[in-house]
RNA sequence: GGGCACAUAGCUCAGCGGUAGAGCACCGCCUUCACACGGCGGGGGUCGAAGGUUCGAAACCUUCUGUGCCCACCA
C-alpha cells in the first residue's frame, strides 16, 4: 500500500513525495516519510506497509490516510484484491511471489531474520491480522470512573498490591472488542440487512433491537458478546436487574468480591466499569484476591503440561494408574486420601497474602493428622463425660475451678479474640494456626493430660468442673474451627451430648469475646508448673530414661510464690513427669549425683546417680553453658561499640544488659553442677605405654558393648543396697574390689568414688603401695586395669574366667565380639535388644553377690 | 520486550529492624488406660549473592543471579 522511509535518511531524502510502482500488480505507491515505523539503521532503511494486515502498519496508514486493503479471505486464501495470486493458499502466494520476483530479476537477497510471530494457541500456526468487521465498547470514560472509584477508596483491593496491577491496566486500556465468532453465548442484539448472499450486510447500518425490526428483511448478527461482557454484569444481573427488585437494593453494592488474582482485568475491572455505568456505584466493596494454587514447581497447572492434581484424588485417594504423567512419577505408590477438612485446612494454611501456593502433599498429611488428633480428643471427651449434658457455660461461670480449667479458659478467650482479628484482617493463616497451636499444643497436650487426675479421681465436684469445661472449650474451639474444617467439626458437634440452641453448627454463633474468662493469674500459676515439667522432662529425655521409670526430683526456687505453685499443684507435675517423689524447697544444699535443669525462676534436679547417666549428663550441662557463653558474647560484641550504648533506645540496651546478668548467673549454676557430678580423673600408668584414662577407655568399653544398668526396677534396688553397704569398715582393698566391678557394670561415677575411698585407706600405714596417691588423681597399676578387664569381660561372658595369661587374647577376642555385636545393632536392632537383656540380668546376679563378699 | 512476585532447616512455609521459628522428614526413648495418623526428648540454617543505610539488617534501599506469574497493538 506504500513504502516508508525516515526522514533523517539522505539516502533517500530525492525520493520524498514521490511514488513507486509495485512491481507485481503494477500499482503505483507512495513512499512516505514515517519515523515512528522506520529505523534508519535496520536493513535497506525502507520498509513496505501493509495496513490491513499488520498492527504497526494499522497504525502508519491511520496517520497517513492509506487505503486499507485487505487481501485474505478468511480461510487465509488470497481474495481478488491479489491480482493473479487470487485464490492461492497464504504460504503457497509466497513461494510464488518469491519465484516471481526472482524470474522478473528483482530479488537482490534473501537472509534469515527473526522476529516475533504470533501462533495460535489452539491450532498452533501462525496468525494473520486481518480487518474485519466487529463491534468495540469505547472505553476512556467507563475507565475513567472505574480509576476514581479506586483511587477514591470506595473499593479496596486485599493485598493492597493488585491495586497497581488494577491501575497500570485500566490506565493503559483500548477500546474494548465485544464480538465474539464463537458457537455460545449471548448473542449480540444488533440487527443488520439482508445481503444479497442472505447474510448479514454489514455495510448496512445495523438497529439495536432486543427483538427483530418490524419492517424490511432483516437478520441478527451472529457473533455473541465477550464472555466477559456478560459476566460483567454478574454483581447486578443476578439480583434481577433491571427491575428494583429487593435483592438488588439489599445486596448492591456487595461487601467483599472474592476471586483469582489473574481475572483482575478479565472480570474484576469489567464488573467495576458496569457497575459504576449501570448502577452508577461500585459493584463491591473489597476485593479478595486469593492464592492460586500451582505444581509443586510452582508452575501453574494445566492440562496441556500434565501437572494438574484433581482434589478430589487428594481426598479421596487414587492409585497411581488414575493420576496424569507428572504426577504419577513423583508419587508412584498413589495418592492416599486425605480427606476434604484436611484438604481445605492446608490450603488456609498456606493462603499468605499477595503468594502463591505450591502445593505440599506431605503437608496435608500432616494435617490429616491434626484431624485424627482433634477427633480423638473429641472422643476422650465424649468419653468422660458422664452423664453430663450441659453445655458448660453456666457451670464454669457459677463454680470453683481448678487451675488448669482457668488457665484453658483464659487461653480459650486469647485464641478467640486472635481468631476474630486474623479473620477480619483476612489473614487466613494465620487464624488456621493459631487454632491448630491451641487444639494441639495446650488442649490436647496440656490441658486433657492435666484434666485426667480430675475426670479418673473421687472429688466430685472437681470432676463436674472439669468435665463442664471439656465440653465448653470443645463446643466453642469446634466453633471457631468451623469454617477451615467444616466435615469434621459438624460430626463431632452433632455427637457432643449437649443442649444446643440450633441444629447445626454452620448456623451456631460464631464464639466472641468473653472477657470474663480471661484470667492472668491463672495463666501466670501455670508457668512455673509447665517449666518444671518441661525440665524434667528434658532430663528424662536428654538420658533416655524410660518413661516407666518412676523417679525423684528435687525442685529449688528463691520466690516463694513459685514454690508454692508447685507445692499446690504437684498433682499435675507429678503424673506428667512420672515421679515417685517431688520436694520443693527453698535454695540450698544441691542433691548429689544429680542432673540439673536450671531456669530463671527454678533449679530442678533429679538425684539419680546410676540411673541417669551422669556422662550425658554432664554433656548436656557443657551444652547449654556453651549456649549461654554463646549469647553472651554475641551481646557483648553489641556492648563493646561504644555508640550501640549511645543511640540505641533505653529499653534495648536495659534488656540486653539484664539479659547478659541472667545468664552470667545461669552459667555460674551451670558449672557449678558440672563440678559437682565431675568424674575424678584416673590414669593408670602401665609399663611401656605411658599413661592412659582408664575412666574413658571402660567407659568407652561400656558404651560399646551396651551395657547399662538400665531403669530395671530390680537393678535399682541391687544397687541402692549395694551402695547401703559400701559405707563403712572397709579396707582399701575392698574399696578397690567395688570400684573395679562398679567400672565393670559402667559406672564409672561409683567406681570413681571408690577408687578415691581406697585412695584414702592408702594413706594408712597398711596401705597397699600398688595403689600410690596423687592428687585428685587415682594411679592405678597394671594388674588393676587387668581386673577392670576381667570385669568387663565377666559381665560380657560371665562364666568363663580369664587367666592373666590369656587376658591379650580374651581382649582380642572381646573386641572382635563387640564388633559382631555394633554390627549387628546396626542392622536388627531388635538383636541388640535381646543381647542388652542378656546383660542386664547378669548384672542383677552380680551385684548382691559382691555385696555378699563383703 | 514490559510489569509484578518470590528466594529462610532435606521438603512446604511463617517471621519482615533488636536472643533464627512451625509442620513434615531425620535421630533417641516409649504400644503409659483419647490418639503410634500418638507421647516425650534431640540434631539440623554464615536467612540466594554483592554493596549500602543503621548502634544493630533475615528484615529497609540498590544492583546482580535464579525461579514463577501476568501482559505483550498500547503500560
């Protein structure tokens, strides 16, 4: 249609104003002078325009009056506007016109160039733009309104930042194609003449008409509005618009439009712009845009990549065979049904604002699991209740309660004002968590443990108080959990055996506020009670001990208030830690042989030596002071840039200065207890080799072979004699004798205190010079780590004796045992068990019978 | 090509100026009378990289790298 040059070109500065023939239909062209289309340094510097089949030259002919010349039909064939290509397939017409141009001699050269090229995505060849006739909604003044709304504040986008995706998008519209050749849909009401092929002519002008005209031949256009012309007209089309009706006047404007971020343009800003036409207000108030849900590559699921997860395959399960390719391989075995609770609650979970959600299996499982957890806590309600049938809320406001009901109560009325803040501030997750933290971790694990000494006891009236609360927090936590898991909270409320005002909890108020519940005292008494439970705990755990185990502690505390707490309460510390004894006192003399806890407001030990394995123990100490040292110097380093005191506020610096007071004290406590269960080191010097820990090497001996005394309630008791008995009027050498068969039972904490006793005897006239002193220190010779040996090796193979002779031997062959032994363990623990058993009951033959040598 | 996100423990994600957290997975002890889809305890991170602001940065700013999404006639 013309040809363009920049007019900065001198090239070709003689050619403006001037025409060319078009070789090929012999029709004569202007070249005109455009510097928007033309790049002077790209190629010739000339370029052809085509108007009715390229965007950029669309525009180049609107500026410069072109002709619009459209040459394709619209199956992509050359129309009659193509001279003698008329007729010719698109990519035929070129391969002729590149042969005509070569045969005429005008072809100089052909070079790959790429560019971009529109295809389609559904037939996947390439597209040509082409003119045709089609209906446009003029945009700039719908826009325009729709851009105040916004920025008026009259609606408002959560997250705030598809306010900008919004505002870029309705500043940079273009008119609005409504037409659509597609099979369905509203059809456009527009009314054209009869041609005279008996199709719409569209040179006619049409009549805007719900119905045919009366007069004349006329027939309706058969294109059909955008969908999303139609579905713009959602917010009021739905309420019976255009008729006043009830509906309309209660429901528009709504308050909260929920949808994709990714129709913000398609469907949000189009029903803005109707709404604001038609209604002459916004459609909705806030606009929700959630998460979209997308591979665990975070790629977005379709059908195309094979990607897509069907939920119904995470509810319900699906063997592998039903999953599509993607799928199938990273789960090979199957998906197993996750149930929809689940399902929904994960998705909560992971709902952050303004992210998408890579969806974790692995994460629903463990929600599935806190379905499970809040079903059997329902159950164990269910359960103890009794014939109790009221639903609480009077009996926990009119009677006395126990401590743990205040503090379940109080953290109840938290969890509900924490839940209505998130819910309001849409912050789903955080709601979902907040719920799932309070149903675990303090009803389930605190507050039903804390419940069964009330619920299993005699007081009456203490076991009405719990069982009211039980069911009261239940009802208004399953409340409050409705909306993320609403199967399950259904089922379990309609089982609850309680008077309900509405026959389902979908329509039960949703829990409020009751300040009446708080109570700070209640949950400032719980602290202390938790963390002494918490440290024994880690002292049981942190030494293996088994929970069968009952055991003593001994808990010190300077505030008086702590100590009474747990005086008050020891029924709840004590079934929860398994204790046999709990003795609360003031500060003081420390427990010997015991592992220690210490926190702020509490020391707590557990006197066990023999039991607890003092060698952990001690780790666990060096541990946590290591920790401590850690922090201080990290404050420190903060306290040593002079201007950190001088600009940072008073309370940051108040803090950090308090912080490093309390664990200097910490630490003190800490090494204190270190040194008091600090082995005594011995070292045995054997002829050639020099010096060598025989503490570290049985122990290592003993580690390896397993032996342990273990929480075996006979062992104990064996060993609380034996200790009776080791008090007094032994000699040296009997001191000696114990502390070789302590080391050979691994106990190396007695066996150090016999060895120091003897140590002692030997200063005595009569003392056995093989057994020398040194300070702090015990030497012990050759034929004593002999004896050790043949200790360990009895314990090992009871019944054979070693003759000194062969001790090297048995030695070796000892080590070659244990190795067959860690071997083993390693592969079929249930063998080590068994070979453990063995130990054990040899060491409970031992033991009285060493007593007896006395 | 333009725009917007995201990068924190093996995985999925919180935290978003003042002592690095959760769930799952992992390790140890336990089939204790709601729950082994469980209980208790434990190990694991120079918070993508480099600069900058600050007394102090995982967090605020800049650049880079990587990943993803949206738009692509116009931003």
């Amino acid at each position: 249609t013309a040809v363009a040059v920049n007019s900065t070109d001198e090239r070709y500065t003689h050619l403006h104003g001037k025409t060319v023939l078009l070789p090929l239909t012999n029709r004569e062209i202007p070249i005109i002078i455009d510097d928007v289309l033309v790049d002077p340094k790209f190629g010739t510097g000339v370029v052809k325009v085509t108007p009715a089949h390229d965007h950029n030259d669309y525009a180049t002919g609107l500026r410069h009056n072109l002709p619009m010349i459209n040459i394709f039909t619209e199956t992509a064939h050359v129309n009659e506007n193509g001279g003698k290509y008329q007729g010719l397939e698109r990519f035929e017409a070129r391969k002729k016109v590149l042969e005509d141009l070569t045969e005429l001699g005008l072809l100089i050269e052909t070079k790959p160039h790429k560019l971009a090229l529109a295809i389609s995505e559904r037939t996947k060849v390439p597209v040509e733009p082409r003119l045709s006739p089609q209906w446009y909604v003029k945009i700039q003044p719908l826009a325009d309104k729709a851009i105040a709304a916004v920025k008026e504040g009259k609606t408002t986008f959560v997250p705030e930042t598809w306010t900008a995706v919004y505002m870029k998008w309705m500043e940079g519209i273009h008119d609005w194609c409504i037409s659509r050749q597609l099979w369905w849909g509203h059809q456009i009401p527009a009314w054209f003449k009869v041609g005279a092929d008996g199709k719409p002519d569209f040179e006619s002008t049409p009549v805007v008409s719900r119905t045919k005209p009366p007069e004349g031949e006329w027939v309706q256009d058969p294109d059909v509005l955008d969908t999303w012309f139609s579905s713009g007209l959602w917010p009021f089309s739905t309420l019976g618009w255009p008729q006043k009706t009830e509906e309309l006047k209660t429901f528009y404007p709504n308050s909260v439009m929920e949808t994709g971020h990714d129709i913000i343009f398609f469907w949000v800003a189009r029903m803005m712009m109707m709404g604001l036409h038609f209604m002459g207000e916004v459609p909705f108030r806030t606009v929700y845009l959630h998460a979209m849900v997308r591979d665990e590559k975070g790629d977005k699921m379709s059908k195309t990549k094979g990607n897509v997860i069907d939920p119904l395959d995470i509810i319900l399960g699906a063997p592998a065979a039903n999953l599509p390719g993607s799928i199938r391989n990273k789960y090979p075995q199957g998906l197993p049904a996750q149930g929809a609770d689940a399902l929904r609650f994960t998705l909560a979970s992971l709902t952050q604002q303004g992210r998408d959600i890579k969806l974790s299996i692995d994460r629903i499982g463990g929600y599935r699991a806190f379905c499970n957890k809040i079903w059997n806590a329902a159950r164990f309600a269910m359960m103890n209740l009794g014939d109790f049938t009221d639903d609480g809320s009077v009996f926990i406001k009119e009677r006395s309660l126990s401590l743990a009901d205040r503090w379940i109560l109080s953290r109840l009325n938290r969890v509900t004002v924490a839940t209505q803040a998130a819910l309001t501030a849409y912050q789903f997750a955080e709601a979902a968590s907040v719920l799932y933290q309070f149903l675990w971790g303090e009803f389930c694990d605190w507050y039903i443990e804390l419940s069964k000494s009330a619920l299993y006891g005699d007081d009456a009236h203490a076991k009405t108080s719990t069982r009211a609360v039980l069911v009261f927090v239940l009802d208004q936590v399953l409340r409050l959990l409705h909306p993320f898991m609403p199967f399950l909270t259904e089922e379990i409320w309609q089982k609850l055996p309680i008077t309900r005002s509405v026959e389902s909890i979908m329509i039960a108020p949703y829990p409020v506020e009751d300040a009446r519940l708080h109570d700070a005292a209640a949950e400032a008494e719980m602290k202390p009670i938790s963390q002494a439970i918490d440290g024994i705990r880690a002292i049981r755990g942190e030494s293996n001990l088994s929970p069968a185990l009952k055991i003593e502690a001994v808990i010190q505390s300077e505030s008086q208030q702590v100590r009474e707490s747990l005086d008050r309460w020891r029924s709840y510390v004590m079934p929860l830690t398994g204790l046999a004894k709990l003795s609360v006192t003031a500060m003081g003399v420390k427990p010997q042989q015991a592992a220690a806890d210490i926190r702020s407001d509490m020391e707590i030990y557990v006197p066990l030596a023999g039991i607890v394995d003092l060698a952990e123990e001690r780790e666990r100490l060096k541990k946590e002071i290591s920790k401590a040292e850690q922090e201080i110097a990290a404050i420190n380093k903060k306290f040593e840039n002079p201007r950190f005191v001088e600009r940072a506020p008073p309370d940051v610096v108040e803090k950090d200065r308090a912080r490093v007071i309390e664990l200097t004290s910490r630490i003190e406590k800490l090494s204190e207890n270190l040194r008091r269960i600090a082995p005594v080191e011995m070292r045995i010097a054997p002829p050639a080799t020099g010096s060598v820990n025989l503490g570290d090497e049985l122990r290592a001996e003993m580690s390896e072979a397993s032996v342990s005394a273990g929480p075996d309630a006979q062992v104990t008791e064996a060993l609380v004699q034996l200790r009776a008995g080791t008090k007094e009027g032994l000699t040296s050498r009997d001191h000696y004798d114990l502390g070789v068969a302590y080391m050979g039972m691994g106990l190396v904490d007695d066996a150090v205190r016999e060895f120091n006793a003897a140590k002692d005897e030997v200063n005595t006239p009569n003392a056995r010079p093989s057994v020398p002193s040194a300070p702090a220190k015990v030497k012990v010779k050759a034929p004593a780590k002999s004896k050790a040996r043949a200790a360990v090796k009895a314990i090992k193979a009871p019944k054979k004796k070693a003759p000194a002779a062969a001790k090297k031997k048995v030695a070796v062959k000892a080590k070659a045992k244990k190795a067959v032994v860690k071997a083993k363990a390693k592969k079929a623990p249930v063998a080590a068990k068994k070979k453990k058993a063995v130990v054990k009951t040899k060491v409970k033959k031992a033991a009285p019978k060493k007593k007896g040598k006395r």
